[in-house]
C-alpha cells in the first residue's frame, strides 16, 4: 500500500481470507524489505477463546485497543492500520477525507462521518474515477500533491446494498455486523487504481458531500474560509505542523474549487461528477 | 583495590552486545552502513524506546540524514516534527503557568523535560513527553493549586483514598489537567515521597536554582542538582518503559557537564548534603557501563563506597542491565518480565514503609474487585 509497507501477522485464519481477497492486486513483499508498521491481530487468549472469542490489534507487540469479537478481525485491522499511518506520518498532512482522480486531477471529499462520503467514493470509483483513498488523504505539503493507498473502502450498513446494486460486479467482504460503525463491508479497490498506487494527483477540487433523503443533486459554492476551517478540522496532525500546516491548508484550499454537494441519488452524482473538472457543470 | 576489580569485572559482565538504538545514538556514523532489516529494527526499537526523535535529531546535527534510505528517513523526519512541535507547546504551556503563578506570587522549579527544553540542554534535542512536572515550595502548594484552578487546570482525581494518598503520603497533589489544552501538570513539593526510605534535603535544594531567561518567578535546578533528581527520578520508578531514554538524558547531561568547572568534584559532595548518593551510585553505575558515559577513575573509585552490600548489587545489576533497554521483543531476553516485576516492587518498597505499602495494595486490590462488582451490577440491570 504505496507509501508504506505493512507486515501482518495473526492466528486468525478468516483474517488472511479477507486480506488475500481484498488486497489481491497489491504486492507481495519479501521479509527482509523494510516494514513501517508491524501489526498483529490476533486471538484473545482465556477460556472465551471457545466461546465467544475475542481478536486484539496489536501495534509492533504492544496491544493498542480494545479487544473486539474476533469475526471484526478484518475492518479491526483496517482502523489500526489507519490509526498507524495517521500517528507516526507527519512527513504528510494527513486529512480525514476520501480522494478520487480523473485526467491527473484529484477531488478531496472531506468530511466528517456519515456525510456519504466513502458510499459516493465507492460509487464514482465504479465508473471511471481512479481511487486514492477513501479515508486517509496524504498531503505532500513540498509538492502540493496529494497520495492515497487504494485501500479497500469502507461501506457501513444502508451503503453496502446500496453500492452493491450500483456496481454488481464489486467484491465485498461478508458484512460484518454489531460493529461500534454499525454493520460493515469493505469493497475491494478497483485493479486499475492499485496499479496506479505510486502516482499521485494534483488537488483541482474540494467537494463536500452531503446526502439528503430525496433531494436533487445540488452544487453550491463553499466559502474558501469556511473550507480553510473544515479541513484543519478534518486534518489528524494540523496542530504538529503549526505554521508549515495553516499555510499548507492555505495554499490548498486556495488552489482548488470549493463546493458543497447535496444528492441522493448515485446515477445523478455520477453526472454530475462527470462534467466537474471540465467546468460544465458549474456551482 | 578489590573494589576496582570488582567494578572492572562486572563492567565486563554487564555490557553485553548493545541494542541498534543504543549504538546508532552512541556512534551515530554507523547508521550508514546498515541495511533495509536493521533500519527496520531500529526505528521500532527508537519508537518503542521514545527515542526516535532523539534519534532523527542526532542524525540531522551530524549531516546524515540524507544519506538514510527514503523508507527510515520518512519516520525519522515524522518523529522529528512531532518532537519540534512539543518543544514549541512546551514553551508556550510554561509561560501559562509562569502567569498563572505569578498572580499568586509563586516561585517555581521546572523538573526535567520541561527544564531540559526551557534550558536549551543538549539531552532536550528530539525528546518527547507527556507532561510538565514543577516544583514549589511546600508552604505555597496550597497557593499553587489554587492559582493553577483559577487559570484553568482541573484535578481528575476524585476519590477520596486517592486525595489523601497523593496529599498524605506522595510528594505531589494528584495531576491537574487544563480543561482546554489537555495538558498535564504534576506540581511537586519534594523530589521524593515523604514516606521514602531515603530522606532528601529538600531546602537545600531549593538554594541553588537558576532563574530562566525571560521569566522572574521561573526556575531550573542548578547542573549538579539537575543530574542527582534526574538520577533519583529514574532510579526511584517502578514502571520503565522510558527508562532508557532517561538514562540517555543522564548520560546527555554527564557529558555536556563535564565541561563545567568544579562539576565532577561537586557531584559527590552535593548528593551526599541532599541525601541521595544511592541514585548517584546506579546512574553512574549504568551510564557508564550501559552507554560508555565517560566517568573521571576517581568518582568511580570514591561512589563504590555509596554502593550497596554485594548481592544487592548484583542482583541489581541483573535486573536494570535487562530493563534499561527497549520495552521490545528485540530486546526481550529471557528473564526481563522478571527483572522488571522486581524493579516495580522494588520502586513502592522504596517509597512507603511496609505497612502503608500492605494498606495501599490491599486498598486498590479491593476498590478494583469493588469497581468490578458495580460494573457487573450495572450489567445485569441494564439486560433486565
């Protein structure tokens, strides 16, 4: 997952399932290559170990956590691979928020949880938008490009039908119900972005998602001091970069587009999308 | 003459192959020739260890960053930021409660992180910590805390065993946290528990404070007294994870002070008037054998005496050569979990008399089997 190397070890042998089926196209590396993150999700051990058992993330031996029913193994380590990157990579501004790309331009869809963002992300990279990420945008402060690790996006509960009936043809893993998110599937990364992983993509546009029961899909302008706030907000290490990270946001909130997107429909958001980087659709 | 044998043999026996953190901070030109599996190693023992700042910034003052593959040095620079960052938060958190104590009239000592930063010494350079410890005088604690409400800071610790635990018996008031920050502050009034076994000379220590620069109520431990709370602070504490790092932060200071007129015919003397040649004996035991501090023969030949009886001091030897190193499973070798069981024993048997010690443990062991019956409790009403 370009930038970083993850070494995985565990007991649980659904949990190699999972990571073979949803980082399929990813490489393989050798044990003697440099690692960032040594994790481990593993069994809790004890007498529940056979009856209701328990798996626990563990970063580099030490345990990070609490433990979680052992069927959660999967999205568990997906979190704590996130919490990974998002604590020891200062070398980024790291953003809370999905990135999709098209023609070497990227749209950062930041915003707080439940706003739609990784459902409209799953739907859009289905058809012809390449996935960066869909929680984790990597923001290279020096070159003003932002990097993604075409992760495996994660759906929670109406989402996953919802996406799967958009695109049958996506792999999801079994949902995983009673989460602390609720029900959760993660999709697998289109082939085509995890080949493209090591490339990254200049921010053109930032568009807030909003999804709304029944509404008609909406753009409107978002004022650029407004955006400035939401995304030091989103933003896990704005307050490590002090100065270098309020001019950073600056600087990208000044260079893109800033809308605010209402929709409730995927079809309608994909035209939408389709006409916003070539300026036919306006806000 | 036997002492010296003695010392020379079991600085044979202690040192044993370093681990790569230890030698790349010791020797840091040895980093370039290391390959992708041991940069991997080191930079998650340097984590572990809460020294990969430290780390990163002993690199960058030696030119040789650029020459770290791209992998480690994109650690190295993300720990590097984090620990800038701290030290800038770290300023401004002192001036806060400089102001809050200047209302009250209040004097303060910063103790160390926070003195090793404000002070600009060398063993600050990449360092990372949780919290500001001060030190006032036990007559203004009360003022201290009051000032520190009034700006702010708030005690989390509510219990009432744990109120008079800390203001009985510790040499702190419970931790306070400012409500909007999330800082902590440990506001001190002795360096040691008043239930320690040693008794420390707290007035004398209070004589020779250095003010800082751009303050008039701040206050840091003059070099010689800086080294001997330093040593009691590491030496005194039952859970180690930052162990190594504090033994770096000694071994920063032995060296840098070294070059002060008068500090290594000073160190003795002064540990002795504040009681406390025991934390001088194991920090300069442990610098010099663990990390090569340099030692002049003549405070090596004259603290052998500060030492304790034989097996003691074997046995102590044995356990702190096994926990001053990374809490990692690189440098895990059998018997650690044991060495640092006994180091935490040992830690609340030097700080309380046994009886309080049996009340003490019998008080927390019941309160969590107490606390757990609640939980339980609320468990079942909650499904009914």
């Amino acid at each position: 997952m370009h930038p970083f190397v993850v070494r995985v070890r565990s007991d649980i042998s659904r949990l190699a399932d999972d990571i073979c089926l949803m980082y399929a196209d990813f490489p393989v590396l050798d044990p003697g290559e440099f690692a960032d993150f040594h994790v481990e999700v593993s069994f809790e051990r004890g007498i529940r170990r056979w009856l209701k058992p328990l798996a626990r993330f563990y970063f580099d031996g030490r345990p990070s956590f609490i433990p979680l029913p052992a069927q959660q193994a999967f999205p568990m380590l997906e979190w704590g691979i996130n919490w990974c990157v998002a604590a020891h990579s200062h070398n980024f501004l790291i953003i809370h928020a999905a990135v999709i790309e098209r023609d070497g331009k990227a749209i950062i869809l930041p915003a707080p949880p439940g706003s739609g963002k990784s459902t409209l992300c799953a739907a859009l990279i289905n058809r012809g938008w390449r996935l960066l990420s869909d929680e984790l945008a990597l923001y290279d402060m020096a070159e003003n490009l932002v990097y993604g690790m075409a992760r495996p996006v994660n759906l929670k509960n109406a989402s996953i039908k919802i996406v799967s009936a958009f695109a049958p043809d996506v792999i999801m893993t079994p949902a995983v119900p009673d989460t602390t998110k609720g029900t959760v599937a993660l999709m697998r990364p289109p082939q085509a972005s995890v080949f493209r992983i090591a490339e990254p993509a200049e921010p053109a546009m930032i568009v807030l998602p909003n999804y709304q029961h029944g509404a008609d899909p909406l753009l409107e302008l978002h004022g650029k001091a407004q955006t400035f706030m939401l995304i030091a907000d989103q933003s896990f290490n704005y307050n490590v970069h002090g100065r270098a990270g309020f001019d950073a946001v600056g600087e990208l909130v000044e260079r893109c587009r800033c809308v605010r997107f209402t929709y409730s429909c995927l079809e309608h958001a994909e035209q939408v999308f389709d006409g916003l980087l070539d300026g036919s659709c306006h806000a | 003459m036997q002492n010296k044998c003695l010392m020379a043999c079991l600085m044979v026996r202690v040192m044993p192959e370093a681990d790569l953190i230890v030698q790349a901070l010791l020797d840091p030109g040895r980093t370039s020739s290391l390959g992708y599996q041991q940069w991997d190693l080191l930079i998650r023992q340097g984590r572990r260890a809460n020294l990969l700042g430290k780390l990163a910034g002993c690199l960058a003052e030696n030119d040789l960053m650029e020459s770290i593959p791209d992998a480690p040095h994109r650690h190295l620079i993300s720990a590097l930021k984090m620990a800038n960052r701290q030290g800038l938060a770290i300023r401004w958190e002192v001036s806060r409660i400089a102001k809050a104590m200047s209302l009250f009239g209040i004097d303060l000592i910063l103790l160390k992180g926070a003195a090793y930063v404000l002070a600009e010494l060398p063993c600050s350079s990449g360092r990372t910590f949780s919290d500001v410890d001060i030190l006032v005088p036990k007559a203004r604690i009360v003022d201290a805390e009051n000032a520190l409400r009034i700006h702010g800071w708030q005690s989390g610790h509510h219990d009432e065993y744990d109120q008079r635990y800390y203001r009985q018996w510790m040499h702190e008031i419970p931790p306070m946290m400012h409500v909007r920050r999330g800082t902590t502050i440990d506001v001190h009034h002795a360096i040691l528990p008043e239930t320690a076994r040693i008794k420390v000379n707290t007035a004398a220590l209070f004589k020779n404070v250095l003010p800082l620069k751009g303050f008039n109520n701040v206050f840091v431990l003059e070099p010689i007294d800086m080294v001997l709370h330093s040593a009691t602070h590491l030496f005194h504490e039952g859970e180690l994870d930052n162990g190594l790092r504090d033994l770096f932060d000694l071994d920063s200071m032995l060296r840098n002070f070294s070059h002060n007129e008068g500090f290594w015919a000073g160190l003795l003397p002064r540990a002795s008037e504040l009681g406390l040649e025991r934390p001088l004996f194991y920090a300069i035991r442990f610098t010099s054998t663990l990390l090569s501090t340099p030692i002049p023969e003549n405070l090596l030949h004259e603290l052998s005496k500060a030492g304790p009886s034989f097996w003691v001091s074997h046995l102590m030897t044995a356990c702190y050569k096994r926990a001053l190193r990374p809490n990692h499973s690189s440098s895990s070798p059998r018997w650690t979990w044991l060495a640092r069981k006994i180091l935490y024993i040992r830690s609340h048997w030097m700080k309380m008399p046994m009886g309080l010690l049996v009340r003490h443990l019998a008080h927390k062991a019941l309160i969590s089997r107490r606390a757990e019956t609640l939980e339980i409790a609320a468990e079942r009403e909650r499904d009914a």
